[in-house]
C-alpha cells in the first residue's frame, strides 16, 4: 500500500485576494503617518507578503527570517530553530511580522520575543491563516486574514514537503491509502 493524497480547495482565489485587501486597508488606516517595516517569515509567507504589500498605502520596508519547525511532516515538531536572520537592524522601527499560518503559536511566540529585544518602535504580528484550536503558546495576532479548522493546508505559500506553495487558493490535503496496481501484462 501506498500513501496518495489530492488537494481540495477550501478558500477560493478571489477570496484570499479579496481578505488580502482588506488587511492592507486596515494596516494602511493603523499606520497612517508613518512607515511599516514588514518581517517576511519564510518561506511560506513570501507569497502573503507580496500581495500584501501591494496593497498597504503607507511606506514599506522589508527583511526576511526563517525559522523551521516542520521539515517534511504535517505537524509542527515543537522545536523552532532559526535559520536565517535579519539583514538589517530593526530598532525604532514599526515591525509587522507577517506568517502564512499560525497554529501552534511556538514559532511566533519565539519570534516575538527575539524581535522584542531589538526595540523596534512597535511590533504587531499579521498572518494569513490561523488556527486557534491548536494553540500551544498564546500569540496576540493582531491581523488575521481567516481562521481555519485543524487540517492540514497548502496553497498561496504554504507547503507539502515543498509542493503547492504556487497554487493560487488554500486547500486541503486530504490522504487516501490505495493499493498499488501491478500491471502484469
């Protein structure tokens, strides 16, 4: 037997696009008068990050982190471990991290903490998706594009072993087990 799975959309295109505009409205309204400095988690959040961007009306600056607590599996290994820093020096800045998902809230948490020793002028985190009933580790979030039941997602970022993350839409995986077909002609 082998494991197989496909994808089943859950949040359509036009419906992530729509959410993303509304995050940069309400971003752009929060930080009016000022500039926001955005912490790309990656790499799931690169695809979020962009499109958000885009649609945020005040001055933008961008780095980049990663951190891993996945590797190949569908659940969070619970250890984060940083992979890439920032570029540049955050203090006195307004910093936005943005995630493509929070679940268990580990990552964030670690994050937020690291971030905060580097007194940036504030520090808000926005993610695209959230999944509140897997929380380990509260996280104040203060922008959330959509709450979402405990399943395992992809798509607009978000990755299987480093598949999906081009699909345009969130979507589940869903796992079948099939017996292989031997063709014995």
């Amino acid at each position: 037997m082998t494991k197989k799975h496909h994808i089943e959309v859950m949040i359509q295109e036009d419906q992530v696009s729509t959410r993303i505009q509304e995050l940069g409205d309400a971003i752009s309204r929060d930080y009016a008068g000022k500039s926001v400095h955005l912490i790309c988690i990656l790499k799931g959040s690169v695809y979020f990050t962009c499109e958000l961007a885009k649609r945020i009306t005040v001055p933008v600056t961008m780095d980049f982190m990663q951190c891993s607590s996945y590797g190949a599996a569908t659940k969070s290994s619970g250890v984060v471990k940083l992979v890439k820093d920032l570029d540049e020096a955050i203090t006195g800045l307004n910093v936005l991290i943005i995630e493509d998902i929070i679940d268990s809230g580990r990552t964030l948490a670690h994050l937020k903490n690291l971030l905060a020793q580097r007194k940036p002028a504030s520090l808000r985190i926005c993610t695209l998706l959230d999944k509140p009933e897997r929380r380990v580790v509260e996280v104040d979030v203060d922008y959330t594009g959509f709450a979402i039941e405990d399943k395992f997602v992809v798509g607009y970022g978000l990755d299987f072993d480093q598949q999906y993350r081009n699909l345009p839409y969130i979507g589940v995986v869903k796992f079948d087990e099939t017996e292989k077909e031997s063709a014995k002609l």
